[in-house]
C-alpha cells in the first residue's frame, strides 16, 4: 500500500472500531517494518491537522466517531464562540460557552466535543484539545496598570486582553496603540502574557488609525531595499533590445480611460472597423518584462498578490516606480505591452484572437466622466475629434458585447458603492454613491472579453494556468433567499437546479422598484465568493465557461502570471512533463493569491468602517431615514440614505416590546403588538453612539 494521508485514513475507517495505538493501527493496516516510521510520521501530521484525535494513553481516533469536530474558534465580545468545522458535511457552527473554550483564542484550530443541543437547536460543545494557536501577535490599546499594563485587542473577537509587565511595555504611554508579541498563551490559570514589540502612537491620530489596521492584518507597507534598487534599474527609455519582436503600433489610434485620481494606468484600447464588424486591441502594460521570475521584485509581488486601495491612499503591489511610472501607459510615451487582438463579427461573436508583444503610445489619458459625457453630449469643444469615430464605434461595440453577455448567463447585481471624500487636512467630508456610467460598462466589458480570450487561448493549448472561478450558489442558501423574495411575490423557476439567466431574470424584474437594493445585497450575499483556482469550473455569476485575470498585471499577481504562460506560448510549446510541473505551480500561486485578495478586502473593508465612524462622530444625536439592510441575532442594520452609511440597530434598544428574531424570514417581530422590522423596511433613526475603535455606528429607532 502506497501510504498518502488519504489512503491511511480510508484504511482506517475500514478496518478499525476503536481509538488505538499507533502500533496497533499498524497492524490492523498491515503496515510493514520498512514503512512504520513513515506512517508514524503521518499520523503524527494527521492529528496535527486535526483529520485524527490523539487520546488519553497515546491512542488515535476518528474525531466524528466520537462526536468530535475539528475546526477553528470566532470568538465573540462576551467571551464566548463558534467553532466553524473543517468539514463542510457537518451542518452549521458548534457554540462554545465562556466556559468552555479551555483558554482558545479567536482563529486557533480547536477539537472540541458535541454535548447538548441548545434551545435553538444549534449543538453546544468544549473544547478538548488546541491543535494551533495562529496568532502570535495583535495590535491594541496600551493601558497601564501600577508598572505593568493590558493591551485591550483592537479587535473586539479577541475576548482575552493581554497582560504586559514593566519590562516589556516599551515605554507604552496610557491611550497609544501598539503592537504586542504574545509570550504565553492563556489557560485556566492566567491571562494571555506579551511584550510590546511596536508603539504606534496615540489611537485618534489618523495616520496611526491607519497604521493599526495594516499591523493588525500584516500588510507590508514598505518595500525591501533589494526590491526597490531592482525597480530602479527599470528605465524608461526603451532600448533597441526591448523593441526587438515587438509589433509598432506607435501610429495606432490608442487611449486608456480611468477614474480621476488613477496614475496606475494598465490597459489601453484601440477599435477599427472591418468588413466582418470590429477589431478590438487592449494593450496590457508588459509587466513580465520587467520582472523576472524568483527575482526579489518577483517574491515581493507574489507575498503581496495585489494593491489595496483605499481612500486617498494605495499600498501597491510594486513599487512606485514601476506602478506609476515606469510600467504606467501614460499618454504620448511609448510603452511596452501584451495585445489581444479581438475580431467580432456584427453580433459581437469573437471570430478570431491573437496575443503579440507589442509597443504603444498612448494618445489620450481619459476619465470615465469625459467619456461619459463625449457619448451623451458629443465633442462640443471639438477637442477630440481625432477620436470621437472610435469612441462611438466602442460605445455601440460594448452595448452588443453586454446585451449578448446579459443574455447567455451573466448577472448584473446593482449594489452601489461608497466613495469617500477626504480633506487635505484627512478629514472626511462627505461619502456619496459611487458613479458608474457607460463608460464604465465600456472598459467593463472589454476587460471580460480580452481576460475570456485569454483563459480561452490557453484553455485551447492545454496550458496549465490560473483560472478566475465562481461556483454555483450552495442550494439551502438560494432556497433561503428564494423563501425570502416570495414575499415581493417573486418567484425563482426551479430554485433546487438554479441556473443563473434564472438570477438575472429576477433582478430585471425589481429593477427600479423599491426592493432593487435589498434583492441585489441579499442575493449577492447568497452568491459563494470569486476565487482562483488551476481548476477550470467555469465563472457561474458571468456564464462563462473559461475565464482569467489578464488585464491588470500592475495590481494582481495572478494576471502577471497569464502574461507570463501567453508570452511563453508564443516562442515554445509545453511538454507533458513541463505541463505537470506548471500544474502544481499554477495551484500553489492561485491557493496563495485567493489568500491575499482576502487579506486585502479585509483591509479595504476596515479602512472604510474606520472613515464612515470618523464621518459619523460629529453626528451624535442627528436624524436619518434609512432602510434596513441585513438582520442579524443582535438586530438589524440600517443603510442611511442621505450619507450612504451603515449602521446598527441593537435588539437592546427595542424597549416597546419584547422582540424575536426569526431567521429565515430575516426580521424582527414584537410579541404582544407584533411590530415588524424587515429587510427593505424604510426606517427613521438617530445616531445614538460611535466607537471609532470598533468601527461601530449604533442607531437608535425614532
């Protein structure tokens, strides 16, 4: 037998009853002498991991046939959990009391053991054994205590605080924000113990606001020495050498379109008109060509795996030379870049698609609001004239690709974003719906047809690549939302085999109407979230069936590498054993990458919590209508719609009555009046409290 974790664990399962010994394992396996110290290794690993349960004796056991679950702990404020299983066969979270979670903190892998069912039917348990303690460091505020002190964790789930005695304080001042290095973890006995590793400064510093959140998460904020000498060597001036087996298309009629404030401009695109119908080019900035694989700029890139944006700030996944400048389509610069070439015929069907190493330069720098306008009022100053034919020519190009892309599968949710104003000073001054007009839908579905013709092209070669995948909905969560907009009076055609022309046809049908917004959110939330994968399932939320990242290598690691496999497929072909390799490599990058676009999200979603509270702090007491947008066990979110903000509405402040929370049908209801708060309820409440330290608005009902 060839010993793998998963064969030792199938053997396992078919031929032992009972916890064992590791010896005895062995035997019941007919594990020969040559291979026990392997397979001692491998169970070792395996109650590691949790996939076995080390006893009391030594013995090993199967963690569901003794009511055990593995998985990892969210603590809550209150002190107590939810342990969330590893294995998704075990149906919904396990609670862990307060006395119960054996001196786990919030992320550690736990087992724990199944004792009760709850009055609301969700299984209680304890926690027997911590398999790994993921943290080892967090960001909170310093409060002293005689010589000693506590850090209280910026992050409220982390229930513990953590004790710091003189020595190791650092110097820590009353109301400063540090950085605490955990020395022991807590037990029965005593508090979690740590030393002051960082002082960040005072909590209502905006910067150091900043700053806590890019410690709390690990975000690399600067870059290492090697790593920027590297992007320094980068030149501007194109040499000889770059330009060889590069086609000229200097003379070409090419411009990028962007928001305002960008200077990291990735793509271009160009349009001629052809006999059969239209010839798209988007020319992708030629990353690749300045970073090399396993080159520090190369690591530095991958450990990022992408930009995160934020309000008035960038933390790039390159440097700044290369971002803004050197690798940056600026206009009337040559610029190095990647081509797709895209004929379509005059139903917007691809006929035909190329990929080349070419030169551009950039015509016009555009914004989305000066596209925008130039379709809807025409070039008035006569500015653009050279263009105008071209934009025109885009404009009906990009209606067709939509219309046909709408048609075939894919879902336009309508959830409007927030952007965020913020002062010179740092101050935020307003936070309004973010614009989104046809020359975002323009670029929009360029970008999907040129990253479709990539996945496409390398799909045809057989090329082992990343691929940009969505799953289908799980089916209990559509069945959930299905129940959910009966009560608008719709209805899904068959939600138990939900296709997603079936999802884009409800949306069409509450466009417009007052549940637009709570149908899109709820519905995207029932949605599983985007990933990538060397697996090539398909992207169920567009309907198509191949689909990559390729048209931002500035900003995405995973698009980098598509440039890399298109530019090699161009000069060689893959043997069958270089096809494996690429496989296990391709699956490493697009596992590590899904990480660090969470990561980043997490980031950009704190950081927009943090400016909406700062925004909200002056406005202690005021008056908003809004409209309730989530409903939670500890009341319901209310979306404000003069400011576009979020805030809470805690059950606790529902004094009129006695409220209960029923779940899925999303709203509250009074016991004796049998008041009701629901999703898409339009509501009138005040701000009762803000704490900028948890991001939190709380509402008060008016």
């Amino acid at each position: 037998m060839k010993l793998t974790k998963d064969t030792i664990l199938k053997q396992i399962r078919k031929k032992t009853s009972r916890p064992m010994k590791v010896s005895e394992i062995a035997r019941a396996l007919g594990i020969t002498e040559v291979q026990r110290r392997e397979f001692r290794n491998h169970v070792k690993q395996m109650a590691e991991a949790g996939t076995l349960v080390r006893l009391r004796g030594g013995r090993y056991g199967l963690p569901d046939e003794m009511n055990l679950i593995t998985g990892i702990l969210h603590g809550h404020p209150n002190g107590y959990g939810f342990l969330v299983p590893d294995k998704s066969e075990q149906d919904g979270d396990i609670y862990i009391g307060p006395k119960h979670t054996s001196g786990a903190m919030h992320k550690d892998k736990v087992v724990a053991r199944i004792e009760s069912q709850g009055g609301s039917g969700r299984p209680e348990g304890r926690i027997i054994r911590i398999l790994e303690r993921t943290t080892t460091s967090l960001v909170g505020l310093f409060e002293p205590f005689d010589r000693d002190g506590w850090i209280i964790p910026m992050e409220d789930k982390y229930f513990h605080d953590i004790f710091v005695s003189g020595k190791n304080k650092l110097g820590a001042k009353s109301g400063q924000m540090v950085v605490v290095e955990i020395i022991s973890y807590p037990d029965k006995h005593q508090p979690p113990i740590g030393k002051v590793v960082e002082v960040l400064g005072y909590s209502d510093d905006p910067q150091v606001e900043l700053n806590s959140i890019f410690r709390k998460f690990g975000t690399r904020t600067d870059f290492p020495l090697k790593v920027l000498e590297q992007a320094e060597k980068a030149t501007t001036l194109l040499s000889e050498k770059d330009k060889k087996n590069r086609r000229d298309l200097t003379d070409w009629i090419i411009f990028t379109i962007d928001g305002e404030t960008a200077k990291d401009f990735d793509d271009a695109v160009s349009l001629q008109m052809t006999d059969e119908g239209f010839r798209l080019g988007v020319h992708i900035a030629d990353v690749s060509h300045y970073i090399k694989k396993d080159s520090a700029l190369d690591k530095e890139a991958l450990e990022r795996g992408t930009s995160i944006y934020f309000p008035n700030g960038v933390i790039p996944m390159l440097p700044f030379e290369l971002s803004n400048d050197t690798c940056s389509l600026k206009p009337n610069v040559k610029r190095l870049t990647l081509t797709a070439l895209l004929d379509f015929d005059r139903e917007g069907n691809v006929i035909k698609s190329e990929f080349f190493d070419s030169i551009i330069k950039s015509c016009t720098r555009f914004t989305y609001t000066e596209v925008a306008q130039l379709l809807e009022k025409g070039d008035t100053g006569k500015k653009h004239s050279k263009v105008m034919e071209v934009l025109k020519n885009m404009h009906r190009l990009s209606r067709i690709l939509r219309k046909q892309r709408f048609k075939s599968g894919s879902v336009d949710f309508q959830v409007p974003e927030p952007e965020v104003h913020i002062s010179d000073e740092g101050k935020v001054e307003k936070i309004i719906k973010a614009q989104h007009n046809e020359a975002h839908e323009l670029i929009e579905e360029f970008m999907l047809a040129a990253n479709q013709a990539a996945a496409r092209y390398l799909f045809e070669r057989k090329i082992p690549s990343i691929h940009r995948i969505h799953e289908s909905p799980d089916e209990k969560k559509i069945m959930e939302f299905h129940e959910f907009v009966t009560g608008f009076g719709l209805r899904l055609r068959s939600p138990g085999d939900i296709q997603s022309t079936d999802l884009q046809n409800l949306l069409k049908k509450v466009r417009g109407k007052p549940e637009e917004r709570v149908v899109n959110t709820l519905l995207l939330r029932t949605m599983k979230r985007a990933q990538y994968s060397q697996k090539d399932p398909g992207h169920y939320c567009l309907g198509f069936e191949h689909y990559t990242h390729f048209t931002s290598p500035i900003r995405r690691y995973p698009d980098l590498i598509t440039h890399r496999l298109l530019k090699a497929s161009l000069t060689q072909k893959f043997s069958g054993h270089e096809k494996k390799r690429l496989a296990r490599e391709m699956t490493e990058i697009a596992e590590h990458s899904t990480l660090r676009e969470g990561k980043a999200t997490e980031v950009e979603r704190e950081i927009s919590d943090l400016r909406r509270a700062q925004y909200m702090a002056d406005k202690i007491g005021k008056s908003f209508t809004g409209t309730i947008v989530s409903v939670t066990p500890f009341g319901f979110f209310v979306e404000l719609i003069e400011v576009f903000v979020e805030g809470l509405v805690h059950v606790s402040s529902l004094t009129d009555d006695y409220y209960i929370h029923i779940e899925p049908e999303h709203k509250w209801r009074g016991q004796r009046r049998h008041k009701v708060y629901k999703i898409g309820d339009r509501v009138k409440v005040k701000v009762a409290k803000v704490d900028l330290a948890l991001r939190r608005i709380d509402l008060a009902l008016m």
